[in-house]
C-alpha cells in the first residue's frame, strides 16, 4: 500500500530517547511516558531553542517523576459506556476512532493511554456506533482520540458515512492537534473529505489543540486559509501552561493571532491534576489574575471561556470568578450540584 506524504512523515518521527538525542544533540531524562515528534515539528524546535515553549511541550522533561497528580483527572473512564465513547453531556458525545496523535504532548493526560505503534483504528468501533445510533438525544458527535485526523482520508470517510447515516446526528466536531503539529496532514485529499462532511450535516467544526501563538507557521496559516473557504467553523482550544504561556501578554498574542486569521478562540483550559506533569500545574488564582484583564484587551467572540474540569467526572465549569480571584471553594456543577474543590 503505498503511504501518504504525511504518513511516511508520522512513520519517521522521532519516538525514542536514543533518537532525540541523536537529532538535537542533547541528553534526555529516561522516563516512561511516550514520545513522539514528526521531524518538520522538530526542525522548528532546533531552530526555537530546547527551552522554547515550542519545545517545552513536546521534549520530555524531568520533572514528569514529580509525585502527585491523576491518570484520569477529569473522570473519563466514569461516563464511558463503551470503550471508545464518552458521554457526559446529553446533546453530544465523544467519540475516539483511535489512540493515535500527530504528536505527544508533555502536559496530556491521555499520554498513558495513548500507543506509539500505528493501532490507527481502535477494535470496538461498532459496538460505539450502536450506542450513538441508540441514543436519541446525541445531537453532536465529537471525534477525538487520540487524534481523528490520524485515521487514513479512506477510513475517515467511511467513519463519516456511517455517522451521515444516524438521522438523529446533526453536527459534527473534529478535535485536533495536527494544524501545528503535523500540518502535512491537510492533504487536498482530507480537505475533499471534510468538505463533502461539511455538506452532509447541519454544521461541521473544526477545533485545533495550540497553546502558542508561535505554532502557527506559515504552512499551518495556509491551510487555515484554504479551510476558510469551505463551510466549516474554525475554533481552537488551548491548556493555560506554567512555563508556556502562563503570561497575559502571551496568551492575548496566541488568541489575537487566531482571531487574526479565522480561527475562533473557544476554550481556555485550567490545566488537569495530571500524573506526570505537575510542572505544567498553574494555580487557579494566578489563571484568573491572567485571564481577567483579556477581558478587557479582546473582543467579546475572541474570548475564549476560561474552564475548569471538575474533578470525578463533574464536568466543565467556568474558572474565572468575577467575585474574588482567590476563590475556592464550593462550585456549581452544570446539574445544580455544588462540589468542594481546591486548585491551589
Ligand atoms: S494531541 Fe491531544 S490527546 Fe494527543 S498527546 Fe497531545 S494533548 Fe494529548
């Protein structure tokens, strides 16, 4: 089977201590955690620096051994009913086609999950399409992972098709983190499958994971262009990461940008309590003292909402809290519950 560019690209990147070391030159902690850096990306980070926040995100650090922190902070595996959904919300559902991403990133906690080896579409996909087909009120699916855009332009079409045939199905969302990381992938043969989807529901966005304004390469603002002109919505969705961009002045840069060229700044994330990337941890005080003055600084619509995951699988909820920036408490859920949590 002959591969495409971006395949061959994903086969070659960077995946072991060993081989890190040999492309930057530079010795690496030993740890466990996967690693995996398609070698455009890398290039890109030779050229930052090592301590760049482009690098800081991909390159493995060693105080991933920190103590503390969850491999399921926001209580996934509890809203689970199959093995490759999740269902929190009533109107929309998750979907993961596969465990594979364009990269891996320090901070995630999927990281534990996630397969280095090319297991593109996870086994249980039939018996996730029965549960979304059995379930009336799902209104969106949303295809994480895992990264969707990892499937093959033919499996991805087929996936579609088979959602396209679930009546109760009227929008569609695909997460991910290949715009910056592995914009090969924008291939005009993906671009004929999402535009094609773009016709079959009600409305189909695209949501790309960057926290760095310093991601968006002229290649990636290419196709942000391109994808500008067919029917779909662009919106991003960031981490707030100590070290990466944990500063007003670089988070107004990163949200401004995206405003700039069509993409809609949509989510600000408190950063998870995650095993193995305490050092990513911001407390919740100093994100309101950052974000509170975007407020000012952005227009309304590209303001991103400030969210914090419940932990145990309660949910979203807002971070920022317009009472007291050192707030912390009791929250509400979005069910009216409230729950005591402390982010310090
Ligand atoms: S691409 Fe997304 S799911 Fe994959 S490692 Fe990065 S943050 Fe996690």
């Amino acid at each position: 089977v002959s591969r495409a560019r971006w395949q061959v690209i994903y086969q070659n990147a960077l995946k072991s201590g060993a081989e890190l070391e040999a492309f930057f030159q530079a010795p690496f902690p030993k740890l466990s955690y996967p690693i995996c850096i398609p070698l455009p990306l890398a290039e890109r980070i030779k050229l930052r620096g090592l301590d760049s926040p482009l690098a800081r995100q991909f390159l493995p650090h060693k105080d991933e051994l920190l103590p503390g922190g969850l491999v399921d902070p926001i209580g996934d595996h509890q809203h689970s009913p199959t093995p490759q959904i999740v269902h929190r919300y009533g109107s929309r559902a998750l979907l993961m086609p596969t465990t594979v991403c364009p990269v891996i990133c320090r901070y995630c906690f999927r990281k534990n999950e996630l397969y280095s080896d090319d297991e593109l579409f996870k086994p249980k996909l039939e018996e996730a399409l029965n549960y979304l087909k059995g379930h009336e009120e799902i209104e969106e699916v949303i295809l994480s992972g895992g990264d969707p855009l990892m499937l093959s332009d033919k499996k991805l079409a087929q996936l579609i098709e088979r959602l396209v045939q679930i009546p109760h199905l009227r929008f569609l969302r695909f997460h991910t983190r290949a715009l910056t990381t592995l914009p090969e992938r924008f291939s005009s043969r993906l671009l004929t499958v999402l535009n094609r989807a773009a016709k079959r529901f009600d409305r189909v966005s695209l949501v790309f994971h960057l926290n760095h304004a310093s991601e968006l390469s002229p290649k990636s603002l290419k196709i942000v262009g391109k994808l500008r002109k067919m029917s779909l919505d662009l919106y991003s969705q960031s981490v707030l990461l100590h070290g990466i961009n944990d500063s007003t002045d670089t988070l107004y840069e990163l949200f401004s940008s995206l405003a700039q060229v069509g993409i809609t700044p949509y989510y600000l994330h408190h950063p998870d309590s995650t095993q193995g990337a305490r050092h990513f941890m911001v407390a919740l005080e100093t994100g309101r003292r950052l974000y509170a003055p975007l407020r000012e600084k952005l227009p309304g619509w590209a303001l991103p909402r400030y969210v914090l995951e419940i932990p145990d699988g309660g949910g979203k909820t807002d971070a920022f809290n317009p009472e007291s920036l050192n707030f912390s408490g009791t929250l509400l859920t979005r069910t009216g519950q409230t729950v005591k949590v402390n982010f310090k």
